[in-house]
C-alpha cells in the first residue's frame, strides 16, 4: 500500500528548502522547483479559456521573497479583474523602458532645437508644430509609430501648404534623432521620398504671384534662360545676373567693382547698399563669375558693373524689363518677380526649411518684435 504524500505549506521560513515540485501559495501563485536546483516564482491564470503562466522573478536567496511574489500575484490579479492580461502588460511595460513617448521626446529635442532659432516667430511655430499639431502621437512610443501615423497627422494640415510641409520636416528630424539615440528602428517613417510621396495627395499650387509682383513660372525658366542667354546686350546680362543670384533689381544696377571678389566669388554688400539695411554676402554661382571676370577685364568704369550711357550712372532697370517683355511676351511681368519664381520653386520642388530660402532671398524672418529688433521698418 502506498502512502499519499501531501505537500508542505509554503512559509517565509521553508520556500528556500523545499524539493522539487510545484507549490501553490494562494492568489494563483506557486512556487516551482526543479530537479537541478532552479527556483522561481509564477503567476497562473486563465485568459479567454487559455490557461497562462506568467514568470514573476527568482525564488533563491538573491530573488523575490515570499511576500514579495504575493503582493505581485495580486496585482495581476487586480489587472485581470479589470479586464488586461497581466502578461501583455508587464510585456508593454518592458518595450515601453527600452523606447520612450513620441511627446516627451520631442518636446525635449524642440527646447535643445529651438536655441538655434534667433526670432520668436519660428520658434512659436515649432512650438505649435510639437505640442498641438503632432498630439495624437505624444502618447505612442518612438518604436512603434509607423507611416501610417505621420500620414495621419499630416492629412489633417495638408491643405495648409507651408504648416504641412514645416510639420513633415520637424517630424523627419525628431525621429532622426530618435533613430541615431538608438529608440527606434532604422527606417524613418517621415521620409518623403521613400515613405509619404507615394501616399499622399499632391497639393495644389501656390501659384505664382505673390503680393504685386507678377512672376514667371518656374517651369518655363529654363527656355527663358536659353533665350536670354542668346542676347549679347549688357542689360541681358545684367537681367541673368539678377535672377542667377537672386539679388534685388536695384542691387544689381549698382554693383560695383569694388564690391566683388572675382578670386573667390563673393559679392559683399554693406549695410547702405541694401533694402534692410544689413549686410549681404552672396556666392556667385559659376555661370556669372564667369561672365564678371571677362567683364572686368574690357570694363568700360572703375566703379559701376553694369555702366549706363553716362558712365559715372549705372543702367536703367527700364533695360531689363524690356528684355523680359521681348522674350516672354507677357507684358505684366516684373523683374523683381524671378525672386518670387525660386521662392515659388523651393516650397514645391524641394525640402529646404522655410529659414533657409529666406536666408537665400536676404530677408529677415520672424514676428514684428523680431523684425524691430532686426532694425527693419
């Protein structure tokens, strides 16, 4: 006849000594034991009618104390009460260590990015773009937000053009960001080219008149410039050196000599010389440099680039509007206007911020108090 053998009651004084086998301690939880010498605590439960074990930690001397397995095992059960599995949520809470919130992320990389920034206009608009627009992503984890969620986002500012576009470049940085601290996979989900060109609608074009100055499309600029090219007048030459380095009308027709550095290809121009008042220092793209060097060397006065008849006065701007009249035939057309043609271009054609094309047209960004303190009027 054999014996039947209960099993002891695990206590706080024998749950390191007992032999192999499996211990019930109450709330659904046991203590397992096995045959090499491994103890551990666990966590039993049912789940949609699949029985589940949940590991808790180490029953030896270095692990969990019995009182310590209990209080755990209660909380799991509090969690299946209201309806969570005890196992996916430890799981989330392990993902959520190793990656952290889209929002709190991104509000410390806006505090960091924001000192870059000098007027308050850009650095409100990053503010916004931060805290309101991107809200529905504050609360996933960097590691787990997809196209899908961008996309999401941008539909909902899409029809604003400059907002849209702002708000898909600061997303692409934060998670650049995210990417080289290692919180997220390699892949960014705001890439345009890979990720949200192929998905998202094209937006509808700003067009090209922008306050009074009516401007060429950009799209027909380059038969102009071929046209343009082909007219050996100097007023031609001054109308491509206009819109090749994006100056204003007035500024070319008073470039002078002194002003140019043939050697390295800048052009420097003091606070007078400008519409705001503040100095200007522009690259000379190749085209022009070489057209100015060869001009420098048969130039007719020592002082102006673009000499008039009297050659101590600079040409008229009259000349360079009758050129572009002549080849586009389109008499409401301004020269002024070519620099509205690249701001037009920059916003639909390429991914340069705001900042930098206006950097490129020599304005000065931000709100009127920024703008005051930048001495313009």
């Amino acid at each position: 006849m054999q014996l039947r053998t209960e099993k002891p009651n695990i206590t706080a004084k024998n749950y390191l000594t007992v032999g192999p086998g499996e211990y019930p301690c109450g709330n659904n939880l046991y203590l397992i034991v096995t045959p090499s010498g491994g103890r551990r605590w666990a966590f039993r439960y049912q789940r949609n009618g699949v029985v589940k074990k949940m590991g808790l930690g180490s029953a030896k001397p270095a692990g969990l104390k019995l009182s310590e397995a209990k209080d755990k095992a209660i909380d799991a059960l509090r969690l299946l009460a209201k309806g969570t599995d005890p196992r996916e949520h430890r799981d989330d809470q392990k993902r959520r260590e190793g990656s952290r919130l889209f929002g709190e992320f991104a509000e410390e990389w806006r505090q960091s990015y924001e000192t870059g920034l000098k007027h308050r206009a850009a650095r409100n608009k990053l503010k916004r773009i931060v805290q309101v627009i991107t809200k529905p992503l504050h609360k996933l984890r960097l590691d787990e937000i997809e196209t899908e969620h961008v996309v999401a986002v941008l539909r909902k500012v899409w029809h604003q053009r400059e907002i849209s576009r702002d708000t898909r470049q600061r997303l692409k940085k934060i998670l650049d960001a995210a990417i080289a601290l290692n919180l997220r996979p390699k892949h960014n989900p705001a890439d345009w080219d890979s990720r949200l060109k192929p998905i998202m609608p094209k937006q509808l074009k700003r067009g090209t008149i922008r306050g009074s100055h009516k401007a060429l499309d950009y799209q027909d600029l380059p038969v102009f410039m071929q046209k343009l090219a082909a007219n050996p007048e100097q007023s031609a030459r001054a109308l491509e050196v206009t819109i090749l380095s994006l100056a204003r009308t007035i500024e070319v027709q008073n470039m002078r000599w002194p002003q140019l550095d043939l050697e390295s290809g800048l052009w420097d121009l003091g606070n007078p010389d400008t519409k705001n008042e503040r100095p200007k220092r522009t690259p000379l793209p190749k085209q022009t440099l070489i057209y100015l060097r060869e001009a420098y060397d048969s130039r007719v006065s020592d002082e102006f680039v673009f000499a008039g008849r009297s050659l101590d006065k600079s040409i008229s701007n009259m000349t360079m509007l009758k050129h572009l009249k002549e080849i586009t035939g389109d008499k409401t057309l301004t020269v002024h206007g070519f620099r509205t043609t690249f701001r037009t271009w920059a916003q639909e054609e390429t991914d340069f911020e705001e900042e930098i094309v206006e950097h490129c047209l020599h304005h000065i960004t931000g709100d009127d108090a920024a703008r005051r303190d930048a001495g313009i009027r």
